[in-house]
C-alpha cells in the first residue's frame, strides 16, 4: 500500500513501528485546515494496512503545536452569506463532530499511540495528546487548555479525555483559568508518564518503549486496548455529542472573535455579564 504525502506532517515506518512528525514549525504546528482532514486519513491508511504495531508522533520543530490554526476561528465559522440561525447552528453541530473524529481515529486505531511533546502543546494540542494511550515530554514542554482564553468551551476531545488523566480538581483550575502548566507539574499529576532532559533523549526513552511494545502479539496489544478503552469510549462517545449540542447553541461567534483580537492585540478582552436567571412564571 503507498503511503500517501501530506503537507502538515510526514511519515516513516521503521518495521512495526510508524512514526508521524509534525513538520510545520515555520506556523508552531498550527493546526490549519489540511490538518484534520490528513491526520484521520494519515491513521486510518496505516490502521488499514495492518502491519503497524505502534505510532510515535513527535515534533520536527521547537513546539508540538499551539493548536487550531486562529485565522480558521476568526476568519468565520459559516459558508455563504449568513445562512439562518437553526441552519448555523446544525452547521456548527456538524463541524464540531467532524474536528472530533480527527482524534477519535486515534483511539480507535487497533495500536498504541504514544505522543512525545516538546514545548508548547495548546489548546488543540490537548484535544490531540488526550487521545493518544502514553504521553511523554521534554523538560521545557508546557500545556495549555486554550480554549478558555479564546472565549470557547474546549469541545473536540479534552475534557472526557482528559478527566481520566488527572484529579478533578486540577482540571477544574486549568480548565476555568486557562493556566499553563509545566512539565514537571503535568508529570506529577499523571497526565504524562516521564519527563525527558532533551527532544533528543525524549526519542531514544519513546523508542524503547514502542520496541518493546512491537515486541509483543499486535492482537493481544489490540485487545488489551479495547479492554482498557471499553468504559472511557462509553462515556467518551455520549460527551462528544453532548458537547457538539452545547456547542452548536451556545458559541458566539462575535466573542470568539472578540477574543482572538485580544490575544493578537495583547489586551484583556471585555464580555457582556450572563443574563439575571428567569423568575418564576406566576399564574
């Protein structure tokens, strides 16, 4: 089967062992349109195969990605003209499912994925490491749930993922505050598993454990996936659409936009207050 060329990111296969390196460090790996269309195509073609037994997916450049690409938010959501309200917002519900299914191929893949991070991974970039099964980073890697700071509800992934990771609490406090947190923190709490000095030294401890996992049965490794997948892809599934529902009725397009003018400004943006809660009807 040919491996297929992408413009976001390229391919190797060293025998079992698939490795997937982002190549855009000229934009921070943004994520721009190409991207989530060529990342499900890229594990479905390998996944299809058969013959890959692990994914390793690494960064060529000094980030791992700072996420969505900001001119696909603020460049508007909608095709056409200004289609109708109930029309936008089944729009919006499409389009949510569809950046979900990126990273879902990721889960559904019947081999490991093992997500190795340098420097920044923001707000997309949660939504990306949470799918995968093992994360491991550089000491100067540091994490950011974005979408707090772009006046959005993180709706592709992070939060059913991530509430599996680490304690309530903290994701609470990064979610809400959009805080970034550091490397040593994001190992303490679980959400990565060991933290390397160098990208250099990050490989060689990623690649001895994708060697010792391609060791094993691909089929038994398969099966020990599902199992441990089982429960979290049930609740997964249900908050994925209850979050694309949200979504589709409350995302506000004039204040992500606001919000993105803010950040390229350098300047605290400023939001309407939420309305006084109905009364009760009286008869």
């Amino acid at each position: 089967m040919t491996a297929p060329e992408y413009t976001c990111f390229e391919i190797e296969k060293d025998g079992p062992i698939a490795h997937l390196r982002l190549t855009r460090d000229d934009v921070r790996n943004a994520m721009v349109a190409e991207f989530w269309s060529e990342l499900p195509a890229a594990v479905r073609h390998l996944d299809a195969a058969g013959d890959t037994r692990v994914l390793v997916i690494s960064s060529t450049g000094k980030h791992f990605t700072s996420g969505i690409d900001l001119a696909l938010l603020g460049g508007g959501l909608f095709p056409g003209e200004d289609p109708e309200p109930g029309r936008k917002r089944a729009y919006i519900y499409q389009l949510v499912q569809m950046l979900q299914d990126t990273f879902t191929a990721l889960t559904k893949a019947r081999f490991p994925v093992i997500a190795a991070i340098n420097g920044a991974c923001l707000g997309g970039g949660i939504d990306f490491v949470t799918a995968c099964d093992l994360r491991y980073c550089t000491a100067d890697a540091y994490f950011c749930i974005q979408e707090a700071n772009v006046g959005m509800v993180a709706d592709v992934g992070t939060y059913p993922r991530i509430n599996h990771l680490i304690p309530d609490g903290l994701l609470r406090e990064l979610a809400y505050t959009g805080r970034a947190w550091q490397a040593e923190e994001a190992r303490a709490s679980g959400f990565v598993t060991r933290v390397f000095d160098d990208p250099s030294a990050m490989m060689a401890g990623v690649m001895e454990v994708a060697r010792s996992i391609a060791e094993k049965s691909p089929l038994t490794v398969w099966g020990t996936k599902e199992v441990l997948n089982h429960h979290i892809h049930q609740q997964t599934d249900a908050t994925l659409k209850w979050i694309a529902a949200w979504q589709s009725g409350m995302l506000q397009e004039g204040e992500l936009v606001n919000s993105i003018q803010a950040i390229q400004e350098k300047r605290t943006p400023e939001y309407d207050d939420l309305l006084p809660a109905p009364k009760a009807l009286e008869g």
